[in-house]
C-alpha cells in the first residue's frame, strides 16, 4: 500500500467513526467491528464531557446532550489527542461549529467557560515562585503580587448560581464579576465580586509597570471619578486585605 492509499485508508476509517451516517464503513473491515470501534470512541468521549460539564449535561437533558456531543465529535478538529485537554478542546465548539437548536439557553459558551475552569484550575501546575514573595509584604506601598492559580471572569449571565432550579432567560443588567481560585489548602472556591474589585485585580494582574498598590489606587479613584476618592482608597485597602487573607493575593514581590 502507497502512502498515499495508506492516508486515504486512515481518513475513511476515522470519517466512519465519527460520522457513520455520512461515511460509508471501510470496504474491509467486518461491520460489527467498525460499530464497536465506533461505540467505543464515542463512549469514551461522551464520558469525559459529561463528568466535565455536569451542569450544562443536566440542563439540557439527556437527549439533546447526546444531540450535541455527537455533532461536536463529528465536526470539530480537536488539536490535542489528550483527553486531560478535551474539555478545552469543547470551549472552541460553540463559538466555530455549535448551532443552536430550539429550547437551548443562550449561556452555553459561558457555562461550559465556568465549568471548565474548575477543571483547569484543580490540575494547574503554575506554583508560585514563593521565593520572589514577601508574605507579609505592605500591600500599599509594595507591588501586589496575585496568585497564578487565579482565574478572572466577566459574564453576562451568573453562570455561578444556575442549576436546574435557576434558569435565567435574559442576561443580567451589569457584567457577572466571578474569581474562581485555587487556595492554600489546594480547594478551587469561588467568589462573586464588584465592579471595584474586579477593576483593582485587573490591574494588579497587568502590572507591568510594578506599580505599588498605593499607587493603583490612586489610578482607579482617578478612573472612577464618580465615587468618592477617599472611598476608593478605604474600599481598596479593604479589598487588598481580604483579597490576602484569602490567598488570591500572595503578599508582595521582592
């Protein structure tokens, strides 16, 4: 066999596994098999999107999650033949190849975006450099340094509190501030914030000016003229303590 018959060979097999109703079986190979390398494939990936995103399995239904993970495993080109790195590989889906059917809720991307997280943050390798920290640094007058176990996200529906007793319809009025993070006892938590707090913690996370948190401050009062600058510099100090106690801010860099 030529490598280009060998090619060939290889693409109708897979085209059969992942679309047996628009490829036909491979001539030589007995049905049964082909339906149980089928099966098996499928089965496996179904599995892991399931145990990877419960809630938005739950929310669609049996049926229609069938629907979806057999349209997902026919037409996306997955980039990682890991499974650890499916569940990302599935973040791509929505945005490229998903369409959406009658009764589907307009927060799937976002959902699957919050699931997915958890996921990524529970086998995240990104160890701090405790070395390069002062614990018990002044968060004011040195350069916050925030953990890289910490995720940010703005969303427009509180992916957080869905389940299958919440199903909102519409998206919230103001953006969904959530930090999802792994904290000191290895636990990935969540937490709901404010538009201050997200804003401090941006800036913080893009800081590569090394800008103390003293003068961040400063910077947001003057990018938030409608509030009260002395409010901003109190409810930051606030923030900035919290924000160390629960370990998403490590202390300052040395």
């Amino acid at each position: 066999m030529s490598r280009a018959d060998f090619r060939a060979t290889q693409f109708g097999f897979a085209g059969y596994i992942r679309n047996p109703d628009s490829h036909p079986a491979p001539a030589d190979v007995e049905l049964r098999r082909m339906k149980v390398y089928r099966d098996l494939f499928f089965n496996n990936v179904e599995d892991f999107m399931s145990n990877s995103y419960p809630v938005l399995h739950e929310l669609l239904g049996e049926s229609r999650w069938m629907t979806l993970i057999k349209d997902y495993f026919a037409r996306h080109q997955a980039h990682t033949p890991l499974f650890p790195k499916m569940p990302a590989e599935f973040l791509d889906y929505p945005d490229n190849e998903y369409s959406a059917a009658p009764g589907d809720p307009p927060f799937i991307r976002e959902l699957a975006h919050y699931e997915w997280v958890e996921i990524e943050l529970a086998s995240a390798d990104d160890t701090p450099d405790m070395s390069r920290i002062n614990t018990n640094g002044d968060l004011l007058g040195g350069v916050p340094a925030i953990s890289p176990l910490v995720r940010m996200l703005s969303c427009q529906y509180p992916v957080h509190r869905i389940s299958a007793d919440f199903i909102p319809g519409e998206p919230s009025e103001t953006p969904v501030y959530l930090l999802v993070f792994r904290d000191r006892k290895d636990d990935v938590c969540f937490l709901e914030i404010n538009a201050l707090t997200w804003s401090l913690l941006q800036m913080i996370s893009d800081n590569v000016a090394q800008h103390t948190g003293g003068q961040m401050l400063a910077s947001l009062a003057e990018a938030l003229p409608q509030f009260d600058p002395g409010v901003v510099q109190s409810g930051g100090m606030e923030i900035l303590d919290d924000m160390h106690k629960r370990g998403i801010l490590l202390g300052t860099g040395l």
